[in-house]
C-alpha cells in the first residue's frame, strides 16, 4: 500500500495530500470531512516529493500555467488524470467559489470603515458639535482615506443623519 495520495475535494475542488488508511479525511481548505473510500485518487505514491509535484502541478493547471502541460507532453502526468482535472465545472467552481471570497473580504473591509466613521461621529457628537478638521484627524489615523471621508460626511447630511449648523461643523440631526 502507497504512503500517499493525491485526491481532489469533491466540495472545494481543491487537491491535497493523503496518508490512505484512514477511514475520513477533512479537505485542508474547505475543511469538509469526507470518506477516503469515497475520494478519487488521481496519485498513489511512497515518494511524497512525486505526490507535491503532482498536486502542485494540478494547482498550476487550474491556475492556467503551461508547465502543467509540458509534463504532460514529457508523460510525467498519467492522460485521464489530465481528462479529469480539465473538466470545465472543476475551473468555474473553484472561479466563483474565489470570486465570492472577493466580494465576501470586499464588504467585510467596507462594514469595518462605516463603523468607525460612525463609531467616531457618534463619540465626537456626544458633546455637541463636531469639527469636520477633528472628526478627519480621529478617522484618517484608522486608515479612512480623505475620499472616503468626503463621501461619508456628504451622504450624512443628504439624508439628514447630520447637519451643519454652521461652516467646518457637524451636529447629530
């Protein structure tokens, strides 16, 4: 019996690296556990250096590098093994399945600076007015950008959350 194997995750589409006879294995990405029996084996080998070339070369090849082909073209890699790992769904899941971590990490970033905007407005208002020059100070030292904070102030007083009462000014509304 090998010491390793090489399966794809059939929920993540992401290869890895096995030690066969266990009975489940948890996917190193998605965390999934699955039965070994269950997993396709697309290496079996006692020489783990050929079981990371192999699923580094999967990786390069979903990836779209050409060194995957070139050792196909050598006869490193076995045909079907290319067959399998060429189906179309296994690209576009592993795309959209990145493409959702983007937009995921792009709200996370974007829920984080609206709440120390308006973590520090509230902060500042509860004496009263804020200065505009003070409320900047307070939020560009947290990594706001000076656009960011321009849009802010103005969507503030557009739908009445605050007002000027008078210039360089802000007040709860």
């Amino acid at each position: 019996m090998p010491k390793y194997a090489v399966v794809i995750c059939p929920a993540c589409r992401n290869p890895f690296i096995i030690e066969p006879g266990t009975k489940t294995v948890s996917c190193r990405y998605c965390n999934k556990k699955h039965e070994t029996k269950s997993l396709r084996v697309f290496l079996a080998t006692d020489d783990f250096k050929e079981a990371q070339t192999m699923r580094g070369s999967i990786n390069a090849h979903i990836c779209g590098d050409p060194t995957f082909d070139e050792g196909v073209a050598c006869g490193a890699f076995d045909r079907e093994v290319v067959a399998d790992i060429e189906d179309e769904r296994f690209t576009e899941d592993k795309r959209l399945v990145e493409e959702k971590m983007r937009e995921e990490a792009k709200q996370t970033r974007t829920k984080g600076q609206q709440a120390i905007l308006t973590d520090t407005f509230d902060e500042l208002g509860a004496n009263g007015d804020v200065s505009v020059d003070e409320y900047w100070a307070s939020v560009s030292a947290q990594g706001i950008s000076r656009k960011k904070f321009d849009d802010w102030i103005e969507k503030m007083l557009e739908i009445g959350v605050a007002y000027s009462p008078r210039h360089g000014y802000l007040r709860k509304g």
